[in-house]
C-alpha cells in the first residue's frame, strides 16, 4: 500500500506571513516514485467559481521507496486565510507521491492574529 | 460568525461541480450506444443549468475507460474564442480522440468550419448547445422534479426542500436553484 504522511514540527497548523512551516515527510511505496512534491496551496471556496493556486512548490526526484525528509518552506505574504459567508480563503499543506501515486493534506491558517479572519456585517456587500 | 461560512455551505461551488450528470429517462449504456451509432458526432443541447457542462464531465471518464482520448475546450462569454494553443493541439489528435466543445454555438462561421474540417480524422465530435443546428442532437438535457430532489438531497441529506417550487420558480434551471440554496444556507448558523 502506497501512503505518505506529513508531521508539522510541534503539530502547529497556524502561521503569520513570513514565518517558517517546518516538518518532516515520511512515506512508504511500492517502488521507488518519480518524485514527492510538497506544495502550500491556497483556494477559494464558496459560492462563485473555484481558485487555487500553489504559492510554494518543493519537489524531490527519484528518491527511495520508503524514506522521509524534513523541510522547511516560507509562508507567501498572502492571501490571509478568511472565512466569509460568500467566499473564504483556505491554505493546504500537501505532499505528493507521483507514480506511484499518494497524497496527504492538512488544513493550514495563515493570519496575523492567529486565527483566520472571520465575516462580520463589514463584509455584507451584497 | 453568526451566518454560515462559505466554506462549510453544503452548496458552494466545489461541491455543485462534483455532482455527477442524473440520466433523465435513459440509462448511461443507452446513451453510450446512440453516442456509438452518431459515430461521436453531436449536440447536447439544453438551456441553462439543465446539466450539459455537467455531462461532458461525466462523460469524459467514461470515454477514457473505453480507449478513447479527449480533446476538451470551453468556449463562454469571458472568452470567447478557443486559444491558438488549443488549436495547435488539435492538429495532434489521433483517430481515437473525440474532440468536445463546450458553448460551441459561440463559434462564429468560419472558425467552426475550419473545426469541421481540421476534425473529419478524429474519432468523433461532441458539442453543447442551446439550441438545435450544428450537430444532430445526441442528448436534450433537462431537469425533473425527481432529478432535482437527488442532487438537493445529495447536497444536503436532511434538508427539506420543496424541489418542485424551486425548479418552477427558476424556469427549470438547477444551477439557479443551487445558488439560491447557497443564499438561503448562508444566513443560517452552521450546526
């Protein structure tokens, strides 16, 4: 069975513009992957059409079946994770295995005041 | 937050486009084998938020697990031409690639003359459309009450929509519904 698995350094998921995302890769495959590819992503969610966007890609080829690595990756300045009632901003940390195939993701919150923006009647703009 | 954030409304756009095509009255093998017998050549023609888009997206795996390879362009109001890269592509695909256009009744006359020509060697051609013409018609999409009530309830499970007065009061269009289930989940607390 082919998994990979991320470990976030102390298991923190929240993180200010600039600061370091620092943990360790672990994955276990059948044969040896053509690459493992971390990416932070950010994507829309909510009533229009879906945006995405991988703001940080790392990519490591050809490594061993069953390995792990830690890494380290800078937090872009933004978009700041938002949680409105039309629309919100959501960051993933995801890790790849390509050929053979597995992925794991975890939920990311990028702020500056250590949680994501919330709606308020501020943003009724409809 | 005292209304429901985007992200956890069972109707946001993500999920709405995750809902696979409902047949209406047809079975996918019956609807398979006329595809078959049109030789890959035809129209999906219905109005809006009937299922067409919804369709080729449901159709495309389908068509990939027989053999088949997909060329795939969308051509909407934002933009209305298909870009040069798509065309370059075009010219790549093999007897086994069914090309399908999405909006193709945006394309002006020479432009789909020049498709019928550069496509007379591919497998097929699939277009949507909302009104007849182009192509014989393969598929009429349209949403029922019943349909309607599926993908609702798929949605949301336990929620009690009156499927049949929604789709009346949006002349038939399920994606209308949809919205307006999103604005109606909206100003309600998440549980």
């Amino acid at each position: 069975m082919n998994t990979i698995k991320i470990h976030l350094t102390d298991d923190r998921t929240t993180y200010t513009p600039e600061q370091t995302i620092r943990g360790k890769l672990e994955w276990q495959l059948d044969d040896r992957p053509r690459a493992i590819e971390l990416q932070l992503i950010w994507q829309t969610e909510g009533k229009g059409t879906k945006d995405a966007d991988a703001a940080v890609v790392q990519r490591w080829d050809s490594p061993a079946p069953s390995d792990e690595l830690s890494f380290e990756l800078t937090v872009p300045p933004g978009p700041l994770s938002y949680h409105g009632s039309m629309i919100s901003i959501l960051w993933t940390l995801e890790a790849l295995a390509v050929k053979p195939h597995a992925v794991a993701s975890c939920g990311i919150t990028i702020s500056t005041a250590g949680q994501a923006i919330e709606f308020s009647t501020a943003d009724r703009d409809e | 937050m005292n209304e429901c954030p985007a992200h956890l409304n069972p109707f946001r756009a993500s999920r709405i486009d995750a809902l696979p095509y409902v047949p209406v009255d047809q079975s996918w093998d019956r609807m398979l084998t006329r595809l078959v017998q049109m030789n890959f050549r035809g129209a999906i023609v219905g109005p809006h938020g009937t299922g067409k888009t919804t369709l080729v997206q449901s159709l495309i795996p389908r068509l990939n697990e027989r053999g088949f390879g997909v060329h795939h362009g969308h051509i909407t109001e934002a933009s209305p031409r298909l870009p040069k890269s798509w065309w370059c592509a075009l010219n790549q695909c093999d007897e086994q690639t069914i090309i399908i256009i999405d909006g193709a009744e945006r394309i002006h006359w020479w432009p789909w003359h020049r498709l019928l020509r550069l496509t007379a060697n591919a497998c097929g051609l699939l277009i949507t459309a909302h009104e007849e013409g182009r192509l014989p018609t393969w598929i009429r999409t349209r949403v029922t009450t019943q349909v309607m009530l599926q993908l609702l309830n798929e949605l949301e499970p336990h929620g009690m929509h009156d499927a049949a007065q929604l789709l009346a009061r949006h002349h038939g269009n399920a994606r209308s519904v949809l919205r307006e289930c999103f604005g109606l989940k909206q100003r309600q607390r998440p549980a």
